[in-house]
C-alpha cells in the first residue's frame, strides 16, 4: 500500500502482522447516500464489495449519472487536447477550492463545448479556403510562367515560318496552295487542365495519364521549392504544378478520374495573360484579408482555451470524483423499501470510529431524518491485507509484494528485507567510491523529490524515483562494505591505520606477500590494503568471500525458519511446531549450520583442515578417522550425531502431519454429530461441550476468527465460508506435504549453494573495477600525451558509469531479489492473500481514464 496518514487516532504503524481487518455492514438512505460515499472516499479506509455482481452496467441504480459524468470526461478530454494543441496549460488547482456544483460544470461544460467547435468549425473553414488559395496562387503563377513561356517561342516560330513561307509561295503550285488552305481549316483546337499532384506521386501520375489516353496528352511539370498545406489533410506536402494538353471530351474525363485518385487538386485557369494577372491580384487581396481573420479567430480561441484552463484540475477533479462515487454506490444494493442503500465491505478495526464519524456528518450535512447504521459482521471469508507504510517503506513493501501479497496477518518479510535486501546487494557492490557515485544520485532525487513527484517521468525514472529510498540504503550499505573490502575505484586506502605488514627485503617489489613481515598490530577494520595487488590477493579473497557467504546465506535461511515458527504460533497451528519448525531447524543446521560452525573454527584457530574433505566423507565414509583435519575433540562422534538427526528429520517432515490432520478432520466431523444426537436426547455432558469447542477452535486456527456475535439476518456466509465442509483429500495432503519435504531437503543444498551468488557478483565487480582502472586509465597515463589521457578519462568515466554504475547495479539488485523471493521467503511466506484496495479519492486528477 501507498502512503496513509492515519491521523492521531491511529495506532501506530506494525509491518510485521498486517492490519486487524472487519466486514463492516453500513445501511444508508437514500437522500445521504452519496454524500456518505464521499466522505468515505475522503477517508480511504472502505473497501466496498460488489452486491450488484450479477447485474449488467445498465441495469444498475446509477446507470444514467454515469452516462452523464462520462459524457462530461469526454468534454474534459476534448478541451485537454485542444489546450495541449494551443500550448495552453492548466492552472493548478490550490489546495482549497470551494466546491462547485455538478449541474452548474455540466451546463458550463457544454456551453464552452459548443462555443469552442464553432470557433474550431469556423477556423477550419477559414483555413480550407486560405490553403486552397494558396495552391491557386502557385498554380497561377507557374502556369502563367509555362503560357508565357510557349506564347514568346509560338511567336518567335511564327515569324520564321511566314519569312520562309513567302519566299516559297512563288514556286509553288496552285494545287498545294489550295491543300494548305484546307488543312488550315481542319485544325483541332487543345483543351487543358492545370493543378498541383503531390511529388512522390508525380512520375506514376505521368506514367499513367499518358497509358490512359494512348499518349494524346501533353504535360508540363514545375516544381514548387516550398512545402504546401494541403487543403483536404491540413498538413504540409511537397507538390508539383502541372499542365495537362488534351484533346476531346473522352479524355478529359478520363484525365479528371485519375486526378482524382492521385489526390491532385485542379484550379481554372485562362489562356488571356490580362485575366491571369488580374486573376494573381485577386487572389493576393483575398489571401491578405483570410490571414486576418483567422489570426482574429485564433486569438479568440486562445482566450477561450484560456479561460476553460483556469477552472479545468478543478472541473476535472469535480467530474472523476462523481463518477467515481457513482460507480461505488451501484456496488451497492438496493434495501426492499427502496429507500436505503446496503454496503458491505472491508476496513481496518481501528477505522470503526472514523467511519462512524464520517456516516454522522453526512447525515446531518444532507439534512437527512434518519441516521445511516453501521455493523460489524461476521464471515469466514479471508480478509484483504493492509499494511500501513509512509515513502520509506512503501518500495520495500512493493519488492515483496511483487513476489505475492501477504495472507491475512502472515508474518511480513518486509520488515527483514528494509536492511537484509541493501546488505546483500551491497556484499556483491562492495566500493565505497561506487557507492558514494551512487548516494549523490539517490540524494538529487530525495532533494528534489516535491518537484518530481508532480512530473511526469520515463519508465526507467519512474522506477528509480519510486526505490529512492531503498537505493540510498543500498548505496550506504555499499560505502560500509567497500569500507570493509577496502575498495575505491578498485585502489586501496590505508584509511583507518597503517598496513600491518612491512618490507623485510628488496623481494617486495616483485608485488607479493614473499618477504613481508608483520610490523604492526592488525589492521582494525575491513581488509589490509597491502592485499590489494598482490599474486595471493585473489586466492585469500575468494576464500574469505566464499565463506562469509556460506555464514551470510544460513543465517538468512534460519532467520526465514524461525518465522515460520512465529507463523505457526500466531496461527496456533502446533502440527507445524513439531512437524515441520523442529524438523527443517535440524535438518538444515545438521549440515550447513555445522558447516558455518566448522568455518568460525577454523578461521579462530588457523588450522589448515580441508572442510570439503569434511562434509563429503561425513556422508561417504561417517565413520573413518578425520587425521589432520581434525577441528575439534570429539568431532566424528558429532558428525554421527548430526548425520542421524539430518535423516532422522526427512521423515518426521514427511509422514506425521498429514495422519494428524486427518485425525483431526475425523474429530472434527463426529463431535459435532455426537453433540447433536446426545443434545436430542437431553444428554449433553458439559466435558462435550467444552472438548467439542476447543477442537473446533483448533480446526479454525488458522481461519479468520469470528468477532462479536451479530444480528443473525445480518450473518454473512462468504464463498469460501463453506471451506470447512469440503470433502477432505488425504491423498493430496500427502502428495502437497512430499512435495514440500523434497523440495526444502533439495533446497537446502541448492538454496546453500545459491548464496555463492554473493562471492561470485563481489569478485566480478572488483575484477571489472581493477580492468577499467589498470587497462584504461593507468595504460593512459603511461603514454605521457595530454590527448591520449583525455580519452583514456572520458573512456573510464563512461565505462565506470555505463558497466559498474549501471549494469552492475541493476545485476545485484536481480540476484539479490532473487536470494529474499527464493531463498528467504520460501522457508514461511505464502503470499496468497490479496491487498486492501479501498475506495479513495487521492491521486484521482492523475489518473488516466
């Protein structure tokens, strides 16, 4: 759950058991009923049951308030968009408005609805037309060049062939003279067509003008340098003026069908060069006055958009918050007079008070006669989970319930996982220079965190605006750790004292442990610098770090052990105690916890024993003599011991529970039926009475306990109320509990083995940190070039950011996810219960619909 201020009456917050819930009863008339929705929308402490499931959307109470709010959300939407489009944005709402009537926003909404379409209706007219006679311009004006253009050389031609002409006329016979003179008569007068074709369509435009018409077309083409608005699509295109020559009514038709499929817009336009230029005047004139009026349009419309963006978070709060209330009060049911409402739903015990307050003040605010009543009642049903965390503990609580929600009142991993998750993320993320890198970043979002809390942010910013507070943990964790691994960047700082050891002879600058003495006392935390660096580094490290995640990791596993045992205890489910809590603590501390003993022997006493040789021959070979490997008296009379409980423990997991849970379903079933017919005959010793109740409290330990007798027409039977009647499988209990034996025997060597993760990720990340460092800036330096140090900077940095900061990050944050949702939680988490969703109105304006 998000954040929740509870007020003063709260109790205060327990992530370890979730919320004690209710099923509360709340009977409302009819003239208060919305008024109380709101108020416990207000208070965010109800979530309501659907009584109306079997009805369809429009045979419920409230159908047509919801029609009207979402036509109203629609008008919202549409303004949105118009303000988006005009750059207009929304004025914030303060904190507190007066509220405004819902009849008064939906005549205002459609008022400025009507208005706006017409202006938009207008303008778009308006803008039509300046388009097209933008494109009548062009068309003029390209047209008007290609006219001009054949009229000077038809001119020119002319003149040539009457000079030639007249001095031929003389050897000519009258014969030709009198041909001429009819083919003169016989000539065909052209028509044409001018427009503009977008250009990526211009050549297929040709190509099939002249197949139409068998090639008796002539076209001319211009290209226009500047895009063009479209007048059809509004947007901006690259066109072609063209001019097409036809001859004869059946290709002109023929050349306007393919115009029209091409999308090619035509203009008239005259042969006479006077009109042509009186035509361009026109057109100029008439461009000049369409500009000014659609900038007075749109200044219009601005105002407009203005005026709708100062009243439009409190309109649109106003319509989401009805609409919202509705959709709650159709989850309610209508009473058999018709003039209540009955709700049902979940709350938190300790709402009982506020949910009284607020049913009281939206009866006396809606002037209501009768007061609204509210019940507690009873039910089987499992309630919803509720955990009440504040924006340091909500990421955590998210980890957790990613993997599954918490049964009702399950003990909650998350209250571990606050320090275990950043711990073992920073075990594989030991470098405090990393890790400080990694605080800055984290602190700029805390600093700023009202400021981006109002922004809309990227997926991945969103993620890591969410987790702030859990990787500022982590990146402290990180600096504690590298502390201790005495990391920065990959370089070692003798921070705390000077290196313990010292050169005995010049053998030292060969970078290894050969001819070093010990001078000084110890060095008092994390690792001896002179480590780092050395032939022996990796091989003492790996050891070190192997081991202390073998520690680290059964710690974690007993940690996940004993919380089943709070688990079984709070549920009083003793058949868990014995049979399951016992069992797993023996067999996994048999053998890994004697393992992790075993490690804190022999790192206390410095004996060179081979623990694998240990733990392999305890099972091959229990009973030969350890020799030099050795720890301690008396060992191979433990590791008997130890072995024996280990197996002695797989079968006291597997067989008992299942024939005792049979048993008491046995019981279960004939007391009841032996109280009934001893009841009939007037014989009901009190011993019965008393032994039948305490098995079924035991029967119903692990369900959720009856309150307060109620009212017996209000009693509620849940659908999983008729859990205790279902026919009991024996043989599923049996399979379900093998399953679970051999799945923790396997897991403990597997999930033991899981843990290493935690070495392997903290040597990899060293190893890569000690590359970038050595290889890039290091081998830089060496080249004593400014330019070649330059890169070799700009190299590390984005290497040290993109891999170490980035890539690592995100890789042990992963494998420790996995280590609390595998290897920590599998031990006592269920996670099958479902969150408390209650009805709310915060967060309601950011809201998509």
């Amino acid at each position: 759950m998000g954040e929740n201020g509870g007020g003063g009456c709260c109790p205060p917050m327990d992530l370890m058991r979730s919320e004690p819930m209710q099923l509360v009863q709340l009977i409302v008339p009819m003239e208060s009923a919305h008024l109380t929705v709101s108020y416990l929308g207000d208070l965010g402490l109800v979530q309501f049951k659907d009584l109306n499931s079997e009805k369809s959307p429009f045979q419920r109470t409230y159908a047509a308030q919801i029609k009207r709010c979402g036509e109203m959300a629609r008008k919202i939407r549409f303004f949105k968009d118009q303000m988006s489009k005009a750059g207009v944005l929304a004025k914030e709402m303060l904190e507190k408005e007066n509220d405004i009537d819902l009849d008064d926003v939906e005549v205002k909404l459609g008022e400025l609805e009507a208005e706006l379409v017409e202006i938009n209706s207008n303008n778009d007219k308006l803008q039509r037309s300046y388009n097209e006679l933008m494109e009548y311009k062009l068309v003029l004006q390209k047209a008007g060049e290609f006219f001009s253009s054949a009229h000077r050389s038809a001119t020119a031609q002319q003149r040539d062939t009457e000079s030639q002409q007249a001095s031929e006329d003389l050897l000519e016979s009258p014969l030709l003279q009198e041909e001429k003179s009819i083919d003169s008569t016989k000539q065909v007068k052209l028509g044409f067509l001018t427009g503009l074709v977008p250009r990526e369509k211009s050549m297929v435009f040709e190509r099939i003008l002249f197949r139409a018409t068998r090639g008796n077309i002539f076209i001319r083409q211009s290209v226009v340098e500047e895009p063009v608005i479209d007048p059809n699509s509004g947007e901006k295109a690259e066109k072609n003026v063209f001019v097409v020559f036809y001859s004869g009514e059946r290709a002109k038709s023929k050349i306007l069908k393919i115009c029209e499929a091409f999308g090619a817009n035509r203009y008239p336009f005259s042969e006479d060069l006077g009109k042509q230029a009186q035509m361009i005047t026109e057109v100029s004139g008439r461009l000049t006055e369409l500009k000014t009026t659609i900038d007075a349009g749109l200044g219009q419309r601005n105002i407009l958009l203005q005026t709708i963006g100062d009243k439009f978070e409190q309109w649109n709060l106003k319509v989401r918050k009805e609409k919202a209330i509705y959709h709650t009060l159709n989850m309610l049911s209508l009473d058999v007079t018709k003039k209540c409402l009955v709700a049902e739903g979940w709350s938190p015990v300790f709402a009982s008070n506020e949910i009284q307050d607020a049913l009281k003040r939206a009866a006396v605010d809606s002037n209501s006669q009768v007061g609204s009543i509210f019940q507690v009642l009873r039910t089987k049903e499992l309630p919803p989970t509720y955990f009440r965390t504040n924006k340091f503990t909500s990421a955590i609580q998210e980890i957790v319930d990613a993997y599954g929600v918490a049964k009702y009142q399950e003990a909650n991993p998350g209250v571990f996982t606050i320090v275990t998750f950043p711990f073992l993320f920073a075990v594989m993320f030991g470098d405090w220079g990393h890790g400080i890198c990694l605080l800055l970043a984290t602190m700029y979002l805390i600093l700023r965190e009202k400021k981006l809390s109002s922004q809309k942010l990227g997926d991945i910013m969103e993620m890591a605006f969410g987790g702030r507070y859990v990787i500022m943990m982590m990146s402290l964790f990180s600096i504690y750790t590298g502390l201790i691994y005495n990391e920065f960047f990959s370089i070692p700082y003798p921070l705390f004292a000077p290196s313990a050891y010292d050169c005995r002879d010049a053998s030292c600058s060969e970078a290894t442990t050969i001819g070093l003495i010990k001078v000084r006392d110890t060095y008092p935390f994390g690792l001896d610098p002179v480590w780092h660096g050395t032939r022996s580094e990796l091989p003492f490290l790996n050891s070190l770090k192997m081991k202390m995640s073998i520690l680290l990791g059964v710690s974690q596993m007993n940690l996940g052990i004993i919380m089943s045992y709070f688990n079984a205890r709070f549920f009083k489910s003793s058949v868990n105690i014995w049979f399951q809590f016992i069992p797993q603590m023996i067999f996994l501390n048999s053998l890994f916890g004697y393992l992790s003993v075993l490690i804190i022997i022999k790192w206390c006493s410095g004996s060179q024993a081979d623990l694998y040789h240990v733990m392999i021959y305890m099972f091959l070979s229990p009973t030969d003599e350890l020799g030099e490997n050795q720890l301690f008296p008396h060992q191979k009379t433990v590791q008997l011991v130890l072995l024996f409980l280990a197996l002695v423990s797989v079968p006291c997991m597997l067989l008992p529970k299942p024939f005792i849970l049979k048993k008491q379903h046995e019981a279960v079933r004939f007391f009841p039926l032996l109280f009934f017919s001893f009841y009939y005959e007037g014989l009901v010793p009190p011993l019965l009475v008393v032994l039948n109740g305490l098995l079924l409290q035991r029967h119903q330990g692990q369900s959720y306990a009856p309150i307060e007798e109620t009212d017996e027409s209000l009693h509620v039977e849940a659908n999983g109320g008729a859990h205790g009647h279902e026919e009991f499988e024996f043989s599923e209990i049996f399979v379900h509990q093998l399953i679970h034996t051999i799945e923790f025997v396997l897991g403990a060597v597997s999930n033991t083995a899981s843990y290493l993760r935690l070495w392997a990720l903290s040597l990899a990340h060293s190893e890569l940190s000690s590359v970038f460092y050595e290889k890039v800036l290091l081998l830089a330096w060496g080249y004593n070039n400014v330019l070649i140090l330059i890169v070799g900077i700009v190299v590390f940095v984005f290497a040290t950011v993109g891999v170490l900061l980035v890539m690592e990050t995100l890789s042990a944050f992963l494998h420790a996810l996995r280590l609390h949702w595998v290897e920590f939680q599998n031990k006592f988490y269920e996670g099958d219960g479902y969150k408390f969703a209650p009805f709310t109105f915060i967060l309601t304006a950011n809201e998509d619909e």
